[in-house]
C-alpha cells in the first residue's frame, strides 16, 4: 500500500450550492448534489468552519437531521478550497 492516499474527488462547482440561510460568518454549509457516479448519498451537506486565529479550515462532510448538522467525516488544512 502507498504511503499516502488520494481520495481525487473533484467536484464541478455548479454541483456545490451554498446554503446561505444555515450559514453565518466564518461556518459555511454546502449543499453536494449528486453527480454521476463520483458522488450520492445521505452525507449531501458539507460544512467549512474558518479558525481565523490558527490560518486554516475545518471540512466536515455529514448531513441535516431535525435542523442540526450530523458530522461524518472532517479534516483540517489550511486551503480555503472555494477559492
């Protein structure tokens, strides 16, 4: 096995819609619509959190139960992706 994985998801960005009304300042919720085969399923909502004071940005993919955020799988880096 190599020693680093890619998961080489890369998303056209109509297929990402911002959820202006669940997001406020520096914590950003994105609609991932289907698309194709590359992307489905229940974790449709991806959510951005800006840390300003540490440089970098929390990534959590989940989705919406009963109007909160069920977070799934997240990670860190200091890449804005919408950028």
């Amino acid at each position: 096995m190599p020693e680093i994985i890619d998961f080489d998801i890369k998303l056209p960005s109509k297929a990402i819609i911002h959820i202006k009304e669940k997001s406020v300042y520096n914590n950003n919720y994105y609609k991932l619509n289907d698309y194709g085969d590359w992307l489905f399923g229940r974790c449709d909502i991806l959510q951005q959190v800006c840390h300003e004071d540490e440089n970098c940005y929390t990534y959590s993919i989940g989705y919406f139960e009963n109007g909160n955020f069920q977070r799934m799988m997240s990670w860190v880096t200091n890449v804005d992706i919408f950028e």
